[in-house]
C-alpha cells in the first residue's frame, strides 16, 4: 500500500466507518439531509472514458439524487479488474461512451430514494454487478443465481433508461449498472448487499467480483472434490482464486498454467502445487497434463476468455468424469471450435456467473468468513493506488506486473 495520501485518506474512511458524518470530498458538493426528499446533486471527480482506446481522464462529474428503489453510495474502495482492461480494448461499442466504468467495490451509503428498506445511511455496503431481484425465476430458484436483471444492467443504464452521471452537459454511460471508478455512485436496491459493520472496504472489494467469481466456480459450479486433481489456465486474481476454492474443497493437485511466469510464486503461495508455462512444451498444453496425470485432470478451469484456451481446458479433461468450468468473459462474438468426439465420454462443460452465489444473500456471509479468517484476500492485492493514478493501474495491468489493483477514490 502507498503511503502518504492514500493512507491519510484510509484514516479518514476508517474514521467515517466508524459512525462519523459522512463528509464530502473536496470539490463536492454534499447533503446533512439524508432522506429521500429534496437531495442534492453531488458534484465529485470519476474516472471517464471518453472512447475507445483512449485513457481514463479525471472530471468532475455530477451525481444525480437517487429515485425509486436506488441508493446513492461514496465508494471507499474498487478493485480494477480485467473485464474493464478488456472494455478498453473493444473497438465494436461506439455508442457506449462516454462511460464510467468499475464494478468491483465497496462503499458507504450516502443517502436512499423512495421504497428503499435493506439499507440505510451509514450501511456499509458491497455493489454487485449480478443482481438478485428475489422476483425473477432464477432468483426463486434455489440452484440458480443469474437474475434476469442482468441483462437490463448490459444496456448501460439505469432501469428507467436513463443515467445517473452527467459530465460538461452530457450523459454519461454506467457500466453494469454500477460504475465505481468515481467518488460516488447511484445503484439499484438489489445490486448491493449490506456487509458487517467492521469490514475492511479496502479488502472485502475484491468479493464484490474477483474473489467470488473464482472461488465460488471452484466451490459451487465445478464442486470440487478432496484428492482430486486440478487445472487453473489463468493466473490473474480471479484464478488465484479458483486456486484458493479447489484448495478449500481439498484438491490433492492443483496445477497453475500460464504463459507469465512471474506469477507462478504467487499461484503457489495461494495453494498451487505446481505451475507450467505451454511455452515450454513442443506440445499442446493438453497433451501435457495428460503425461501429468495419466488420464486427465478432474476439474479444469479457463480463467482468460480465449476460444482457443476453452478448447484445451475441455481436452485436458479426464475423459470419463472431468469437469471444465468456463471462467473468463469472452466477447460476444467469440465462438469456441470443440471437436466433438471430445463429449463421447463423459466430459462436462459448464459455464460460471459470479462463481455461483446469489449475490445480496450469499456476500454478506462471505465478508463475514473472511473477517473469520476462513480465507485471505491480501494475496491477491499487490498494488494500491488513488483514483487519480488509474491510468497507471491499467499499464501495470496491462504488463501482467499486477495480480489486482485497489484503487481509492
């Protein structure tokens, strides 16, 4: 973590955290009237994008009041995460921007509109890109976890159509419905689940996405077994985390694969037996765990998004039983070549949202867990940057020289 600054404003929000008003940034204008009556706007600094392809700039924005069924958030902290790198480099959007992006984050809620009853002022709160609406028929469904109000989320605006954000006189986009890279956000009710009052935000970010993404596909999607044996294609934060859940279910064999062996340290601190680069081989990858197992591995996971890496995670499967669980976002025009002799056995593919939890109920249990010390985020945290420096995080990123970066607004 830096120093200077940044831990001066952490003191800050711990002091905040701690029941303190809530006080406005510097050059934002604010609200003592928390209710949902006669709310001000709220003039902050947010990270936009402007195009594609173009870095973040630093503006002041305008934060309108939140309506019906939202909640108006200060964001503590959000972690940068690979789908917005990926968003950086689409070129197919062009009515997208301008935008703010961000998903992954925690926060304090500044103030609720009409109808709102899960939370209040004060409430520590974690934002979920996933919704859980409690209405739709996934939600009813005890199994499953991908609520319908997703796709309404995918249109980059508010339900009603329009947006919270405006900057220079125009409106601006809100990624997933949530938009952290800013001081403060406006989201729906149910895209936010209210955590433990002594929750670190700069830690428990990370289960806003990465962390529970990855874990969860571990636990809930593929189920891993204890002894079992293990692949991970992708040794970013979220497959670090698809490593930390095989371990908790008690794989014997986890073995990491990725091009950049500089994260290799890293895979194995967090429970990787072992890790190998396809550079290395003169064969495919697949072939290769085969020789390393002698049938294939029981569990297999393509944390990268990349056709290709789909099509060797499902032929590194153990022919009879092996499970390949499909983690990393592809675009929409992505399709993934499988020869088809590969499914006469008993292979499985999945796909995994969110590692399978139902977002506002199973959350708050998991920052519980951690505050428990079931499992440890700070492995997965290597660096810490102001909001201001987020080009720099993205450069870091983009080098494969950070596993997550925290960023504080």
């Amino acid at each position: 973590m830096k120093v200077g600054a940044t831990s001066t404003k952490i003191d800050k929000i711990t002091q905040e955290e701690r029941g303190a008003e809530i006080r406005a940034p510097k050059n934002c204008i604010a609200t003592n009237n928390l209710s949902n009556f006669n709310l001000p706007v709220i003039r902050c600094r947010a990270a936009v994008l402007w195009k594609s392809g173009a870095p973040f700039s630093i503006e002041e924005v305008e934060v309108a009041p939140p309506k019906e069924k939202e909640v108006r958030i200060k964001i503590v902290a959000t972690g940068l995460c690979g789908t917005e790198m990926k968003m950086l480099a689409r070129t197919d959007l062009p009515g997208l921007y301008p935008i703010i992006l961000g998903h992954e984050g925690a926060g304090i809620v500044e103030s609720v509109g009409g109808g709102v009853n899960t939370v209040k002022p004060g409430d520590k709160v974690i934002i979920l890109f996933l919704p859980q609406c409690g209405e739709c028929s996934s939600c009813l469904n005890s199994g499953e976890n991908y609520c319908i109000k997703l796709k309404q989320s995918k249109t980059a605006l508010m339900s009603d159509g329009t947006s919270r954000f405006t900057c220079k006189g125009k409106s601006v986009k809100q990624f997933a419905a949530t938009s952290t890279f800013t001081e403060y956000t406006v989201v729906r009710e149910d895209s936010i689940a209210k955590i433990d009052a002594s929750a670190p935000l700069e830690k428990v970010c990370l289960i806003s996405c990465g962390f529970s993404t990855g874990f969860g596909a571990a636990i809930n999607t593929a189920k891993v077994t204890p002894g079992s044996t293990c692949a991970v294609f992708g040794l970013g934060g979220v497959g670090l985390s698809v490593i930390m859940g095989c371990k908790a279910a008690g794989a014997a064999r986890i073995i990491g694969v990725d091009i950049n062996k500089d994260k290799f340290k890293k895979a194995e601190e967090v429970g990787a037996t072992e890790c190998i680069s396809p550079q290395d081989f003169k064969k495919p990858i697949q072939e290769v765990l085969f020789d390393m197992t002698g049938a294939g591995v029981e569990f297999c996971f393509e944390v990268i998004g990349n056709p290709d890496t789909v099509a060797a995670a499902v032929a590194s499967c153990n022919e009879s039983h092996g499970v390949c669980v499909i983690v990393g976002l592809m675009s929409a025009t992505d399709q993934v070549r499988i020869h088809g002799n590969l499914f006469f056995s008993g292979r499985t593919l999945k796909g995994s949202v969110f590692g399978g939890w139902k977002s506002r109920e199973h959350v708050p249990k998991l920052v519980s867990d951690y505050i428990e010390k079931k499992f440890n985020l700070e492995p997965l945290i290597t660096h810490t940057l102001n909001l201001d420096k987020i080009n720099e995080a993205s450069e870091l990123m983009k080098t494969g020289k950070c596993i997550r970066c925290v960023l504080l607004p």
